[in-house]
C-alpha cells in the first residue's frame, strides 16, 4: 500500500479562486528509496538567486495544512513545496521539509513527490535522478516556471484546535480543485490550463485566437463577457 503526503495550499496564481484550498496528493519518498534524501544548501541558494533574477521563479506563501500517510497533522512552519514545469512541459511536484539531524544543524529533506512518471524516474535511477532533477530546476533556460509554496499564518489544524485529520471538518471548507487535471491526481503528464467562465464555471476550450491579455472573453454557454487586460 502506498503512502502519501498531503498538502492544503491557497491557489493566488488563480484569480478567480484566490481565497479557497486546494488538496494535492504527493507520493512518499520512502516508498520509492526507502529514505528520505537530505537535499545540499546550495540547491535553495542557487534557487533564491534564480528569484532575484528572473521572474519565472517566484515565492508564494499559501500552505494551510500538511496531513501525513497515516493522517497526522504536522506543524506547516518547516514545510516548503516546489511546483514546477520545464519547457517540455513536464510537472514536478516536491514537498520538503526542514529537520534537525544532529544536534545544532537544520537540514531539507526530500519527502514526497508527484507525478507518477517522476516517482518511476526516481525508483529507476535513485540518486543519479535526483541529482539532475534538482540541477533542471535550477536551470532557468530549461524551466517554464517555478514556484516555492511556503506556509502562511497558522495551519488549519491549529485554527480548528483538531491533532488529527477529521474528514468531517474538512467537508465544511471548500475546496476548488483546480488540479483535477494534473498528473497526481489522474496521472497525466500534461496540466489542463482551458480557461474557465467567472459566471457559470465551465470550461471552455478550443476558442479560436483566445489570447489572455489581448481580447475580450465571452462564455459559449452562459454568455458573460469580460474584458481581458
């Protein structure tokens, strides 16, 4: 049986849902390795460089919650999760967290990843894959955006006064999956970026020179208009 992570986000980079979570399943590294790998600092200087310079990469601070295999609540303050995409429009998908392994050291550790076809890549290959997948992520000509998703305020867990993940409570929130098309949730590689109407909330595809920022939008189906600028 396989054991996963996972993590409750705010979407900001949606502007129709900035203010509602998002759950997205990632596969433990355990369950791949048999360990969670400790990831050199340089990777995060080398990344927070990449911030300063190019604004593909960038930092967001929206983690609420991060629930466990065996659905324990962790504290989200050590928490960090990597989402990306390279130019060939490959996902990748890390949630990392901070540890102490000895005494006055603070380390990054791997902990869990998504899609499926990067979990078979890392059974595959162990560290060899881990080592020029974090080279690719660092890498701005190869990559098409990166985002380092940080904890924001306290968890849900904590605001709720709950130590265990309680379905129950959970179904009071709502959650917008803007992932349904992502390969962790139906194992496709390739994300689903079709525009969706404000108004009547379907997708709408195949629209002939749709181009966000130069036309206006009309809902096939409802019929809003909007004005995009």
């Amino acid at each position: 049986m396989s054991n996963f992570f996972s993590i409750f986000t705010f979407t900001p980079w949606d502007t129709l849902n900035t203010q509602v979570l998002t759950e997205v399943k990632l596969l433990s590294l355990k369950d791949i390795i048999k360990s969670y790998p400790v990831i050199e600092p340089s990777f995060f200087d080398d990344l927070l460089s990449n911030m300063y310079k190019f604004k593909h990469y960038s930092r967001v601070e929206c983690i609420k919650r991060v629930v466990g295999p065996n659905e324990e609540d962790y504290d989200i303050k050590p928490w960090n999760f990597i989402w990306g995409m390279d130019q060939e429009r490959r996902i990748f998908q890390f949630l990392i967290q901070k540890v102490k392994l000895e005494a006055k050291d603070t380390h990054a550790i791997l902990v869990a990843l998504a899609p499926p076809e990067l979990a078979k890549l890392f059974e595959q290959y162990k560290e060899g894959a881990i080592l020029r997948t974090l080279s690719l992520l660092n890498n701005p000509k190869k990559m098409k955006f990166l985002m380092v998703l940080t904890p924001k305020g306290k968890s849900i867990a904590d605001e709720e006064h709950i130590l265990k993940f309680n379905k129950k409570n959970l179904d009071k929130l709502k959650f917008y999956n803007m992932l349904k098309e992502m390969p962790n949730i139906k194992g496709q590689w390739f994300p689903d970026y079709s525009p969706r109407c404000p108004n009547c909330n379907k997708l709408i595809t195949e629209i002939k020179g749709f181009n966000v920022g130069l036309a206006s939008f009309i809902c096939p189906y409802c019929g809003y208009k909007k004005k995009l600028h």
